[in-house]
C-alpha cells in the first residue's frame, strides 16, 4: 500500500514538472467590458474600442481599457528623465 501511494504521488509530482504556468486571462487584449452583468475586468477580449462598444450597445456595460495590456509592438517607455550633463575632467588632467 505503501509503495502504490508513493508511486501515485511521484507519477502527479512528474506530471506537474511538465506542466506550463497558465497566462493571466485577457493581458493580451486591450479593452474589457464591465458592468453589472461582467463585474471587474472579467471580459477583456475586444481587439478594438469600437469592437467593445458594439458588444456594450444596448445593454448596461462599458467599455474601459485594459491596465494589464502590455503592447509588445510599442517602443518601451522612458521615464522622462535626462542625464545630468558631463562634468568637466579635474585639472590637470590631460587628454591626447
């Protein structure tokens, strides 16, 4: 009995090692539909905001972007912030 459970659990431990972690459902869409009949970003699968406001329309629901969409065609963000300009070399150092 012993030697059937530890089978069954090294079978479900190997089994887990070769499993992918699921993806956090709707990042990769940029708009969702909220309201009472979808609470929270429950629904976040609408390519376009039009797409999502054709769903919406007639019902009571709004279309809102999605926080969690990365776009991975977009250049990455900068902060805004500049480089202090160069400081000039200490004297007496000589440059060729």
């Amino acid at each position: 009995m012993r030697n059937a459970i530890m089978a069954i659990l090294t079978v479900g431990g190997l089994a887990a090692i070769g499993t992918a972690p699921a993806e956090a459902v709707g990042t990769r869409y940029p708009f969702c539909i909220t309201g009472p009949e979808q609470p929270g970003l429950s629904n976040c699968t609408f390519i376009s905001y039009e797409q999502c406001q054709a769903t919406a329309s007639g019902r009571r629901l709004w279309c809102v972007e999605n926080p969690y969409f990365v776009d991975e065609s977009a250049p990455p963000r900068t902060s805004g912030r500049r480089l202090p300009p160069a400081l000039p070399p200490p004297p007496g150092y000589r440059t060729y």
